[in-house]
C-alpha cells in the first residue's frame, strides 16, 4: 500500500537495477533510447511525476479534474490528507 511505502528501500533497488545502464553520477537516467544510462532533464522528470499521479488516481478510480504537473504535488497531497482525515 501506498502509506507504508519505503523510500530507503526503493532507491536501493533502483540504483541496482540501473547499475548496469548508469552513465552519470545523476540519480535519475533514461532507461531506453538513445539517452540510455544518461542523466535525464528536469522537463522530463516532471513529466514522469505528472504521468504517475494521473496513474494512481486511473488505479484507484478516481478522476483528475485539472491537468496535473509535477508542481502540483503539493496540492494534490494536501488535498489528499484533508479527505483522508
């Protein structure tokens, strides 16, 4: 589930994964293409948070009544918390 998530452990199992591939010191890097192992641009970090918060709330059924961005997380979580309780 989403509220025990284990950001230690996540990080630890990306950076094996992409060991093999990783051709900078960056954390993030392009896992395919032409870019592969390099260090991908903050456009397109942004883009991969927009892309997974429109998939958790497809997965949980909900819909998203704005076009989400990555700096929208902040409202989104806040939102969250306030209808969580």
């Amino acid at each position: 589930t989403l509220h025990s998530l284990d950001i230690k452990r996540c990080l630890k199992c990306y950076l094996q994964k992409t060991q093999v591939i990783r051709l900078s010191d960056q954390l993030f890097v392009a896992f395919g293409g032409t870019r592969k192992g390099h260090a991908v641009s903050k456009q397109t970090i942004a883009r991969w948070i927009g892309l997974a918060i429109q998939f958790c709330h497809a997965k949980a059924g909900k819909p998203l009544h704005n076009k989400v961005r990555a700096h929208s997380t902040r409202s989104v979580a806040t939102s969250a918390a306030l209808f969580a309780g």
